[in-house]
C-alpha cells in the first residue's frame, strides 16, 4: 500500500509543480520578449532573488524541516494540541516577518549590494532597490503560505499547497500582458505583481486549512515551551539555509561582474528548475511527513521502501532529463527564449551554463532525496555540517575559475557544490540502519536508469544533426517538439526494454495523481 500511496502523492505534487513551471516558461518567454537581458532584467532578478532567499533562509527549507515532523507526530496523536502548536508557531512567524520586512526594506541599498556588487555606480543599483523595495513583503506571505502548506502536506493534502505556486507565475503573466496592452513600465509592474502573488497564494492554503478543521485564529505570539523546542530543532536548518543562500550570493556576485550574466544564469536557472520541481521537490515534500510518520510507528521496512521508492521514480525522471540539458541546451534556449531583445548571444551564453547546470541536476533532486531521512529523525545539526563544507567547495571554485572562464565559475560552483553536499549526506545516513539503504530492487534499476539515460542522450545527439535547419528556422518549435518526442521514445522504450523501470508504474501514478488533483 505505501509504494501506490507515494506514487499518488509525488504524481499529485509533480503534476501541480508541472503546471506551475509551465506557466513559468510562459512567464519567462514574456520577460525574454520584453526585457532580454538588459539593465532592467538584471535589476529585477536581483530584487525578487531577495525575497526569494530570505524565504527559503526561514520558511521552506529551514523552519519547515522542524516543523513539519514535530506537528505530524502531534496530528498522529492529539487534533487539538496539533492545533494550538501550529496556531503558535504562524503567529510568531508573523510577527517576526512583520518586523524583519520592514528592516529589510529601510536595509535595501546595502542588500543589492550584498548580492550584486557590481551593480554599484550604474543604473541597475537604483532600480534594484526600488523593485526590492516593493516585491519584499512577498517574503511574509509566501513563508505564512509555506507553514499552512506544512500542515496540509503533513496531513496527507498535496493538492492545494502544490497548485498554489500556479498563482504567483498568473499574477506575473497577467501583469506583463497588462504592461504591454497599456505601455505600463515592465520592471515596475512586475515588481507590483510579486506580493500579490504572494497574497493569492496566502489566501488559498489558508482556506485549505480551515476546511481541513484548523482554525489558527489570532493569538499574542509566545514563546511556550514546544516552540522553544521547535526553535531549538529549526536553529541548524536555518543556519544551513543561510548557508545555501551565501552560496546563491557568491554566485550572483560572481556575474555581477559581468554584464547580462545575471540574466543568463537567471533564465538558464528557470529551465534546469523544472525537473528539480517537478520531481526533487515533490518528493522531497511527500517524503519527509511520511518518513517521519513510519519512524514515529517503528515501521523500518516502510519506511525504508518509501526512501527507495523516492528516490527511484526521482532517478527515473532526473537522469534523462539532465542528460538532455546537457545534450540539446542550445536548440532549448534558441525556442524557448531567442525572440525580441533576447539574441543570439544571449542564447549561447545561456545554453553554456544550462549545461553545467544540468550536470547538477541528479545532485540537486538526489539532495531533496536524502535530506528528509534526516529531518525526519529532527537531526538538522548534520545537514548544516555538511552545507558548510559545501559552501566552501562552492566559494573557492567560483572565486578561483573567474578570471579563466568568467560567469561560468558561478555554475560550476553551484554543480560542485551540489555533489558534495549529496556525497556528504549519503556518507552521513549510513549509521541510520537499513530505513536509509539501497534495497535490492533499487540496486537492480539504478544502473538500467543510467544506461537508459545514456541511450537517450545519444539519440538526441543523433537527431539533432539532421534537425538543425528545422531547429533554427521558421519552423523551431516544431522541430524542438520532434526531438523532444524523439528522447521521450527513446528512453521509455530502452529504458522499459532492459527492466530500468515499468511503464505501468509511471501510468498508475499519474492516473491516482490525476484523481486525487480532481
């Protein structure tokens, strides 16, 4: 029962990230259009990777790694105590976001600094910190929206925290297409859209929650005892999550330095994001309430199928995919993006670091794998050792490669870093027992799946050749499309031939995806 359950729940996830990112895309190809990648662009990445960071920093991937388990164990045993720790913990964050929003906005100019020194001196420091200044408070509502979405998930509701990104990527396209039907200033007007996307998103999980029996209604913050010790559990993980953030800041400083290098990474980031999401985080979402939940019962061999199982319909998605960044990058970025004030040079810069990024790819979804074997068991002390590490990793090798190969050094550094910090954290599970192993039937597929990966990305680089006149011409999207189906035929097919998976898994789990969506 647990494998189908699972499969439902990344296919649920996967599905509504899908939907998000595909919108995103759309998002994407519309700032292409119109801001390329020029001054205004390079100031309004910068102003919404703020918000973005401190998010990251003190919601989704630090405050919830403790929260999560810790309201899962209270759900399991008692409704109403569930209720009043959540209810505790959304009114501090509040509180504390309320006034940490209004320090940052005042802070705003040596903000931009930090994460774009060699914005100092020219046009894009002041429209950084005026885009900031605005998108800012998005920061409190989508870190209220990642506590709510905690509670749903841990309760086994995907569906609505999932679908809830779809309405920050809606308020971005309507507000590009207002921009151009009413000559608005783009940079401005999406700025504007940021906290209220964030607002939407608020709205709904909130609605989710109280239809789900929890009604957080307000409460003076206090600090009791069980936030103490939530405080005490989330202390590591948010250290950590800063020290992912630093990476991100070298990184940006890094290309800072080089003009539209930030817009380059920035688009090649959107791209190689959609199967992180896709996949990496849906499972890291799905498994962290379940793991926590099988060791909470004692159940080992559950809980060691749900971590395999994870972690092979994550390697059955990601291996081809990052295969294909690495293979077709360029005829990507040229159909995707070459179009207006984006031109050819910017493709060709951008398809560079999609490819390095691609090599990241396994890393980065194989770190959403392996972290909830950790948060699961409350140890978020481990993985802030293991970022450190990384952080250094990253630091020199962006630092150290710059003057050779430019903005380049900064995805190199983000790549190397993520199979560090993977090695790391699969070196670090072993002494957790037979939950955190490799059992026979992973064993048996992992090297099918690369082998597979290995025959499609030869396919594509096959099809490419002949296809390159359709690929840069009139027709690009078409002949995009066929290469595309080309690696999807190529890899299902081996893939299915050689034993690397069963097609019946993938139909099964979409199918329950799609129902329990509904």
């Amino acid at each position: 029962m647990t494998p189908i359950r699972l499969m439902r729940s990344f296919a649920t996830v996967g599905g509504w990230t899908l939907a998000s990112r595909i919108l995103g895309f759309v998002r994407d190809i519309l700032m292409a259009r119109f801001l390329g990648a020029g001054t205004i662009a390079d100031a309004f990445f910068v102003a919404f990777s703020l918000p973005n960071m401190f998010r990251r920093f003190f919601a989704e991937g630090a405050f919830n790694a403790a929260f999560v388990p810790m309201f899962t164990k209270k759900n399991t045993v008692d409704h109403a105590e569930a209720e009043a720790f959540a209810r505790d913990a959304y009114w501090l964050m509040a509180s504390f976001l309320i006034a940490f929003s209004m320090l940052a906005m005042a802070a705003m100019p040596f903000l931009v600094l930090a994460m774009a020194a060699g914005f100092a001196g020219d046009e894009r420091f002041d429209l950084a910190v005026l885009f900031g200044r605005i998108a800012f408070p998005y920061i409190l509502f989508i870190s209220l929206t990642a506590l709510l979405s905690g509670m749903l998930n841990a309760m086994g509701r995907f569906a609505t925290a999932a679908a809830a990104p779809v309405l920050l990527n809606a308020a971005f396209i309507a507000s590009l297409v207002l921009a151009a039907q009413f000559d608005w200033p783009v940079g401005m007007t999406l700025a504007w859209a940021v906290p209220v996307g964030g607002i939407a998103q608020l709205l709904v999980v909130w609605i989710a929650v109280r239809r789900s029996g929890f009604s957080l209604r307000f409460r003076r913050p206090t600090l009791t005892p069980e936030l103490k010790r939530l405080l005490i559990v989330a202390a590591p993980a948010i250290l950590a999550g800063g020290v992912v953030q630093i990476n991100l800041i070298v990184g940006r400083q890094v290309a800072s330095f080089t003009e539209n290098a930030i817009s380059w990474l920035s688009y090649a980031d959107r791209l190689y994001q959609l199967p992180l999401g896709v996949v990496g985080i849906a499972v890291g979402i799905v498994l962290l309430p379940e793991l926590a939940r099988r060791l909470r019962l004692g159940e080992t061999e559950a809980a060691r199928d749900a971590f395999n199982r994870g972690m092979e319909f994550s390697l059955a998605l990601t291996l081809p995919a990052a295969v294909a960044l690495v293979v077709i990058a360029h005829p990507l970025i040229s159909v995707l993006f070459e179009r207006g004030a984006f031109v050819r040079a910017d493709t060709a810069n951008t398809a560079l670091a999609l490819a390095i990024y691609g090599l990241g790819l396994p890393a980065f979804v194989l770190h959403k794998v392996l972290q909830p074997l950790y948060f699961a068991r409350e140890d978020t002390r481990s993985p802030f050792r293991y970022a450190l590490v990384s952080m250094v990793v990253n630091a020199v090798v962006a630092v150290a490669l710059m003057p050779v190969i430019g903005f380049l050094a900064a995805a190199w550094g983000t790549t190397l870093a993520a199979w560090t910090m993977v090695w790391q954290l699969w070196r670090g599970a072993r002494p957790m027992g037979p939950a955190a192993r490799l059992d026979a039937r992973m064993r048996d597929r992992i090297w099918r799946i690369a082998l597979a990966s290995g025959f499609m990305g030869f396919c594509l680089w096959l099809a490419a050749m002949p296809l390159a006149p359709v690929l840069y011409g009139p027709g690009r999207s078409m002949g995009l499309a066929i290469l595309i189906l080309a690696g999807i035929v190529s890899y299902f097919g081996f893939g299915a031939a050689i034993g690397a998976f069963r097609l019946s898994d993938f139909r099964a789990a979409m199918r329950r995806g799609n129902r329990n969506a509904g």
